[in-house]
C-alpha cells in the first residue's frame, strides 16, 4: 500500500507508471494528479480518492455537530458503529459506479457525489 499524505501532485503521469503497489489511500489533498488516475487504474492499483479517505473525520464532526444541537451524546461504540456504516456504504457505492461506468474510483466518486447533490437538489424543489 501506497498513503501520500503530505502534498498535492505527487502521483503524476510521469511516475504513475513506476508506482508497484496494489492500494493507494490518499490521505493528503489531492496527491494524484486527474491525469495519473487512468494510468493507476490500468496497472490494477485501487485508488481510494483523498476526499473518500478524508471523509471520516467530516463526518464525525458532523456526528458532534448533531450531539451538541441536542445535548445528546451517543456512546463511542455507536458513534464508530455508525461511521463505519456510512463509510462502508460510500466505498461500496462508488465501487459499483466503478465497475458500472467502467471508470476508476476518482470519477466513480465524483459521479456518486454529483448524484447525490442533484438529488438533493432537485428534492429541495430548486431545479425542475
């Protein structure tokens, strides 16, 4: 396994082909360059976008954000519990976007997330 996590751009198109690993977790913002992604994905190696892998945190603090409105605090073990849920989902939808468009996990995310705020949207009543 691959975890850039220090800085943008350092998987590029020029090194991508070099990088001998089966997973590659981005734990930085933006580590693969767009370009790189296709050339990843061609020589088998699983990319787990920085904003899937980043996305834990956020959604803990969204978990604090709802525990605080309420001044009602769930314990530890559900608040892991329902990250793993939620997390576990995102990974498995964006895998099947995947696999169902055929493209690598980056725009497979990006597809899914694009889904969701149209939906959300279009939910809301602000576009017809």
């Amino acid at each position: 396994m691959l975890f850039p996590s220090a800085a943008e751009s350092l998987i590029t198109v020029e090194n991508a082909p070099r990088i001998k690993v089966r997973f590659v977790a981005e734990l930085a913002n933006g580590p693969t360059t767009f370009d790189a992604d296709p050339i990843l994905d061609d020589n088998g190696v699983t990319v787990l976008p920085d904003f899937l892998c980043n996305a834990g945190g956020v959604t803990v603090s969204y978990f604090e954000q709802v525990q605080n409105a309420y001044n009602f605090y769930w314990p530890r073990d559900e608040i892991i519990n329902m990250l793993d849920q939620k997390m576990t989902r995102a990974f498995a939808e964006m895998r099947q976007m995947a696999q169902a468009r055929r493209v690598h996990n980056r725009l497979a995310a990006f597809i899914v997330a694009v889904q969701r705020v149209a939906e959300a949207v279009a939910l809301r009543g602000w576009v017809k």
